[in-house]
C-alpha cells in the first residue's frame, strides 16, 4: 500500500504537469525527439513499460498488428486508437519524474484486462 | 410482516452480509400531479439483481465455475419471497473470439437461467457477450441491448455501453435516451440498468464509460434516478450529484477494490471459504421512502 500511495503522490504531481506535458511542441527545441517503438497485439504492450527522463522530447510510434487497440492515459487526460495498419504518434516532454499508467480501452478479447503499461519518468 | 422486517429476519437467520437503505430513488410524492411518467400507481415491490456470471470461464479465481450459476439460481429459487423480477446486468457469459462457442455459452446460459421460478427476467449485455460482435450473438439469444419497461409507477431504462468495444453508449443510443426522458415528468421514478459505470469510477481499469457523460447530462434533471450496474465484481457506491449508483457483486470472482492494489486481478479462490465475495442482491422499492433497500445475498445460505 505504501508503494501504491508513493505511486499515486507521483502521477498526481505528473498530471498536474500533463497538460504542459502532452502541449509539448516538437517545434520547440532543435534537436530530433528520441522516437520509441512500440507494438500493440492483443493483449499486450511491447514494451509494457517505458522509461524516460524528464524533460525529454519522445516520440512513441505505436504499431497496432491485430486490433483497434485503445491506448487510454487517464492521468493525461489523453487517449488514443491504434488503428492496424498505421502509425500512431504519441508525442511527449515530461515535466516531472513518476509513473503514469496507461490501459487498452478498446475491448479486444479475454486477456482484455491484462493489456496496460506504464510511463515510467525519472528525474 | 412487511418486507422490510421480512429482510431483516432473513438477514438474521440467512448470512446476509449486508443490508441498509441507499438514497437514490423517490417513491410517489405528495405534489405529484398525474401524468405520463409519474408514479401514481407506485407499490412496494422488490427485484432480483445477478451480474457477471460469465458462464463458460474457466480459470484459477473460480475452480467451481461450472457450478457456481447454479447455485444462485438455486439460491434465487429458495427465496421464501419471490421477486416480482429478476435482472441480469451483463457479462452473461465470459468472452471467446470463437462466434460458435459463444453462442454454445448464449445458449447454456439461458438454459440454466430458465430454471429460475420467476419468469418474468430482463437481460442486457456485458463486453464479454457482447463487443467482439457488436451485440450480434446476444440479440440472436436475448433480443434488443437497450430498452425500457415499467413496473408499478417506475419507469427502468437498460443502456448499453458495451456493444460498442470502445465503452460508448453512441450517438444513436443517446438520442434514443432523450426522446425516452422527454416523456417524463422531472420527479418520475427512474431506474437505470447498464453494467458499466456510467461515471469514471477507475478508468485507468477500465472502469468507465467513455461517453457515460452525456447520459449523466442527460438523466440529472430528473430528481429521482437511481442506477444499478455491474463489470466491478463487487458492491460499490457512489453518488454523482443526486443521482446513485450502486454496483452489484459478482457470480464468478470477484475483483480488488478500486484502486487497492496496482493491477485489477481477481482475487484468489479461497479454498476454505467457497464463493467468498460473490453473491445477488435484493432491491426494495418501498411505497412511503425515498429510497432503495438492498440486500446482499451469498450465493449459497447457510
């Protein structure tokens, strides 16, 4: 419980910073934003759980390959399809260090409930 | 006796876990005017509510799956009072990406539930039944996913906010519910059925209904609306503004507690205490109160 408390003081710190987080301009800075692959399939995100540093520009590209995945970050206030087929752009600059959670919210089979992952931001 | 005091024997004698009056919905009032949609014929009657049984799981949270449905039917059956209804909010049956074997587990389902002595039982569907296949297999077996119905002044409206796989109600169904509201008077009893959450309860568990919003919008002018629900495993409640939400147990395992631990996994079979955190529940719609009574019942009594 304590571990979850420590967890849920951390995103609500992240989702005070979301809004800033996800207005994020790729145009702002100079350099390319570090771009993260990842492959959703039913019934789990690959990687399930991403690292990344505060401050840093990242691009998530998310390849759906047998569904219309749902990529929900309520935390964030943001969500997203994962249409098969096409490349979805999930783009990022944490404000904060924390964990943010994110969970398929698109009903895609019996191991629905297992299909989540996380953000994982250090300082 | 009146029912009340019959509940509360039964509580005593019956291993009822839980029993209390919840706010949420209003018997005939005083300055109520007759017209459409009001409760002037209002009587006392109660109902049975069961949920998720998702018949066809087969896994470690519930080695007495096979049996368990049965068992509360059985339960059901052995009230010493019968319910004027009975409702089933959703996930009838575990999901399967194979269109025959869900329509094999449709149709135990309903064969099992057929043994029920009351008859008069309304359906609706959870994802599990119902949004791989956008509803198809379950009208084939239980007709229309939403729907309304009447019984004694309270006018009950089932929503469906899962044949969507997105969790959506939709456009359609929601222009559907405001033609359906019109017609009431403000201070009509209603009942919502549905079995997601039609407010945010944990949507980082999927515990929501993404656009269960606009149905709240839509429902809080009426001041007497009451919502039973299901998808949670658990008993849950929650008001939003005037409006309640009360969520029922499980028939198959039950699930953490919102938030209570990181991931939402069911909570493991206990050996030494079978069907623990599963159950039905009586709703009361009393005459004189303002209020639903609700009474938990295990799946088998002592």
């Amino acid at each position: 419980m304590k571990g979850v408390s420590r967890r849920r003081a951390l995103q609500g710190a992240l989702a005070a910073a979301g809004a800033v987080l996800l207005r994020a301009s790729m145009a702002q800075g100079t350099a390319e934003p570090r771009v993260i692959q990842m492959t959703a399939r039913r019934f789990a995100y690959e990687p399930n759980e991403i690292p990344l540093k505060v401050g840093e520009r990242v691009v998530v590209a998310i390849n759906s390959v047998d569904f219309v995945h749902g990529m929900n970050i309520p935390d964030l206030g943001k969500r997203l399809d994962l249409v098969p087929g096409r490349v979805t752009r999930l783009e990022l600059q944490p404000q904060a260090p924390g964990v943010i959670d994110f969970v398929c919210d698109n009903f895609c089979g019996e191991g629905h409930a297992e299909m989540h992952g996380r953000l994982v931001v250090s300082a | 006796m009146q029912r009340r005091d019959f509940l509360a024997l039964t509580a005593v004698g019956g291993g009822v876990v839980f029993a209390s009056a919840l706010a949420g919905c209003a018997s005939r009032g005083e300055n109520m005017s007759s017209g459409k949609g009001l409760a002037a014929d209002y009587k006392d009657f109660y109902f049975v509510q069961l949920s998720d049984c998702h018949w066809g799981y087969q896994g470690a949270a519930n080695p007495e799956a096979a049996v368990t449905l049965r068992k509360a039917v059985a339960t059901v059956n052995a009230l010493e009072k019968q319910p004027e209804f009975i409702v089933f909010t959703g996930d009838l049956t575990h999901t399967t990406d194979d269109p025959a074997e869900r329509r094999r587990r449709l149709g135990e389902f309903k064969s099992i539930v057929a043994d029920l002595k009351v008859k008069t039982v309304r359906f609706m569907p959870g994802e599990h039944d119902a949004s791989l296949d956008r509803g198809a297999a379950y009208k084939e077996y239980f007709g229309e996913t939403f729907y309304t119905f009447d019984h004694k002044g309270v006018h009950f409206i089932a929503v469906d906010n899962v044949s969507d796989p997105g969790a959506k109600i939709g456009d359609e169904q929601l222009d559907w519910l405001r033609k359906d509201l019109a017609a009431r008077d403000k201070k009509a009893p209603i009942v919502v059925l549905t079995h997601r959450p039609l407010f945010d309860l944990m949507p980082k568990w999927d515990w929501a209904t993404r656009d269960g919003a606009q149905a709240m919008e839509l429902l809080m002018p009426y001041e007497n609306v009451t919502v039973f629900y299901g998808h949670i495993h658990q008993e849950h409640h929650q008001m939003t503004g005037h409006i309640a939400h009360h969520s029922a147990k499980s028939l198959i395992f039950p699930l953490p507690a919102p938030g209570s631990q990181e991931k939402r996994t069911p909570l493991p079979w206990d050996a030494s205490a079978p069907y623990k955190g599963l159950g039905f529940r009586e709703v009361e719609a009393e005459e004189a109160g303002k209020e639903y009574k609700v009474t938990e019942f295990p799946v088998v009594r002592a």
